[in-house]
C-alpha cells in the first residue's frame, strides 16, 4: 500500500525513474524504506512525530557532519525539501531521505569483526559525539516516555526516572544524544561506524548512550557467544577505554549508566509486550520477557556485577 504511494510521490515530483523500492521496517512512528535514483541508493523515512522535530533532528545531523562524525546524511532532492509534509491514506506524514551507508551491520558472529577493536571504535565514536553534543536544537528532554496498561510498570520507571533526575545537569553530562545508540543502529564501511536512526535523539545524560551500547551487546554478545566467559569483561574495558581516549568518566556517570539499564529494561519489556504476539513467539521471546519482569519486580539492575569490575575507569569529577 505504502511503496506504491511512495512511488507515485517520489515519482511526481523527482521526474525520474525510481527503482527497487523496497520496505525495511514500519513500526510504531516510523515507516523506512530504500530506493535507487540514477544508480545510487538511499533511505526515505516516513514519520509520524512532529514536524518541527524532524526538522532539528535532520539540522543536528547536518551539524554533526559538519563536525566530522560519518553518518547516513539527510538528502535535499531538487523539487523536494529535507523534510516534506505529506498524505498518504489520510495520514499525514513527514517525509524525509538520506544517504545510504553503503556498508552492513556488524557481524556478531564473526570475531573479525566482533572484537576489541571494534569495541574500542565504538567507544571513542561515542565520546566523539559527546564532545561536539552541545549545540541548540529543538528536540525533546529527558527520558523516553512509556505507557504501560499495568500500573507497576509505569510506578517502576517514574521512581527511577525520579532518581536519575536528582543529578545535577551540566555541560559535561547532559546534552543532545543519540539515544539509541546500539550496534543495529550503525552499519561498518571501510573499518568505521557510521550512524543512522537519529529519530530518537533527545537532550539527556551522555550516560544514557552508554547505558544503552553496553545493554544490547551484552545481551547480545552472551546469547551469540556462550562459550566466551570472559566476554562481558572484554566488550566493557575496550569500550571504556575508546570512550576514554577522548573523554573522561565519572563516577556519578557510573551511578547513571546503573539508574538507565533498569530505564532500558522497562523501556524493552513495554515495547516488547506491544510487539510481540503470543501466537507467533518463540521460546527465547517468552523467557526474555519472563526476565525482564523478574528484574523490573526485584529491581535487579542489570550487568551490575559486571560493571563493577570495571568502575575503576570511572573517576570522581564531573
């Protein structure tokens, strides 16, 4: 329904051949799509946040090219904006493209690719962000929302989102991030990390991108390598460690990255019970939802133990 749409608007108003356009995702916000134009890929996407979101979101972008950090850049096709109000079925839409990365996600089966290397890529990526974070957008603060239809969900992530709100914000630890900031949201071409999946940057702590790299290749790098005991260890201090050849740790860093893994698993188990249908789950979905429960109602904060072999990094300044 969509891609012949896309195609009659992309069509009208580029007076050019379209090709090969093909749906990669429709979620909750968002409908993603690729197409050729004269031989070269590129991503469009159509949102349905505000307008005036998607305009800073494609701005900050910009800026962060400009600043030197690689990442699937907004395109501007002649007879089109950046960012385009549309109406597709009655719904209004803002649509917008970009450039495709060119390269593919990384292979967490590969140790290659998966390796310390690469974790320390990751990390020093991630600070380099930081560094150059403090422009003025107009985007969203603080935490993601969340709307559970069970009380005690909700009550759990207001507490923690209470506490993690109790830190004082500056310069140095609050700004505009990523905020999705996992191995699915960035592709490797020629050895480098190169970004996309913008849509969710938000002003928050710097530690919340951390929270959210170590909480998806943890989980992800133990289930993909039960074998490599050691790996939670390896993944932590080759991250920090690039994080830290272009920016300090803090303690009260530390003490944030432990408030936003149990934000992050609130955040997952909501998502996860909207998405996922019983009738078509596997095993594994039923017992990452049974865990993820079992850790919200104990108030578990995930990877502690492990992290804490590694808080000597985290240094008392701010």
């Amino acid at each position: 329904m969509y891609i012949e749409k896309i195609k009659e608007i992309l069509g009208r108003y580029l007076n050019r051949e379209i090709r090969d356009i093909c749906l990669q995702s429709e979620g909750f916000q968002n409908i993603v799509f690729t197409f050729k134009l004269d031989q070269m890929q590129y991503v469009g996407r159509l949102s349905c946040k505000q307008k005036k979101w998607i305009k800073a979101e494609i701005e900050w972008m910009d800026f962060l090219q400009n600043n030197g950090i690689r990442l699937a850049a907004p395109i501007q096709f002649h007879g089109l904006d950046k960012v385009n109000g549309i109406t597709i079925n009655q719904e209004r839409y803002v649509l917008s493209f970009f450039q495709h990365t060119g390269g593919r996600p990384v292979d967490v089966l590969d140790q290659a690719q998966w390796n310390g290397e690469f974790f320390y890529e990751w990390g020093s990526k991630l600070a380099f962000l930081h560094n150059i974070s403090g422009a003025n957008f107009d985007r969203p603060e603080g935490s993601a929302s969340i709307s559970s239809d069970e009380k005690w969900v909700n009550d759990c992530y207001k507490s923690l989102n209470k506490q993690l709100n109790n830190f004082p914000k500056t310069p140095n630890n609050f700004g505009l991030i990523h905020n999705d900031f996992h191995q699915g949201n960035f592709h490797m071409v020629e050895g480098e990390i190169v970004l996309f999946d913008f849509d969710d940057c938000a002003y928050q702590f710097f530690a919340q991108d951390l929270a959210v790299s170590i909480y998806h290749a943890l989980w992800t790098g133990t289930a993909f390598h039960p074998e490599w005991e050691d790996f939670p260890n390896y993944f932590l201090t080759h991250l920090l460690k690039g994080y830290l050849s272009k920016r300090h740790l803090s303690e009260d860093t530390y003490d944030r990255i432990l408030i936003l893994l149990q934000m992050r698993e609130i955040v997952l188990f909501t998502l996860f019970k909207e998405k996922w249908k019983p009738e078509n789950m596997e095993e594994w979905q039923f017992e990452k939802l049974r865990e993820l429960e079992s850790n919200i109602l104990e108030k578990r904060i995930p990877y502690e133990k492990e992290l804490e072999k590694v808080k000597h990094y985290f240094v008392v300044v701010d």
